[in-house]
C-alpha cells in the first residue's frame, strides 16, 4: 500500500497540477480553429476542433487515438505536420508537434 502512495505522490505536481502540466515549455492558449488528422499511412481524414494550442502540441476536440500514436496534422493555412499522440480520453486528445511552431503562428491560430 506505502508503494503505491509513494507512486501516485511522484505523479502529482506542485500545487496539485498534473504531472504532464509541468513538463510543458509553455502554456497553451485558447483557439478555435478546425484541424484535419489522419493516422499516419491512412487516407481516412478526420475534422476536429483544436481546443488550445502552444509551439509545441495542441489539444484537440474527440479521441479514439492511442497514446504514442503518430498522426498527420493539418491546421488552417500550414502545411500537413507529423504529430504523436500524448494523451487521449473519449472527449479530447493531446497531440506533440514533430516540428515547432513559431510563435507568431501560435498567436495567429489563437486569433482566428
């Protein structure tokens, strides 16, 4: 029992955030732009919501991917981008860039 305790206290951030929440270079912001993802080698394109983005991943609306998943992702005006698949639950999915953002990107895509 002390075991898994000790477990669960290594997973928990200061101030209770999750863990993950800490590992980020920044912050996402808000957004509401449309997104199209594939699973990589599928032709089958799926639209989605992005919920939040920052230069390094996006959080999208839906899931059905498996974490460690890799992913095409095409957002508004860019060009399709690799992406792998972080985290998902029924209602969202966190997606990690293979390739960054610039920041006047992130600040464009969180305008729209």
């Amino acid at each position: 029992m002390l075991h898994a305790v000790v477990e669960r206290a290594a997973t928990i951030a200061p101030q209770g955030l999750p863990h993950w929440r800490t590992k980020r270079r920044e912050e996402r912001v808000p957004s509401n732009v449309a997104a199209n993802l594939r699973k990589r080698g599928a032709a089958l394109k799926l639209r989605f919501e992005v919920m939040d983005l920052s230069s390094d991943g996006c959080r999208i609306a839906g899931g059905g991917y498996a974490p460690g998943e890799e992913v095409v992702l095409s957002l508004a005006f860019l060009s399709p981008m690799g992406a792998r698949v972080v985290w998902s639950t029924g209602e969202a999915t966190g997606l990690q860039f293979s390739v960054r953002l610039h920041p006047a990107v992130v600040e464009h895509l969180s305008a729209t």
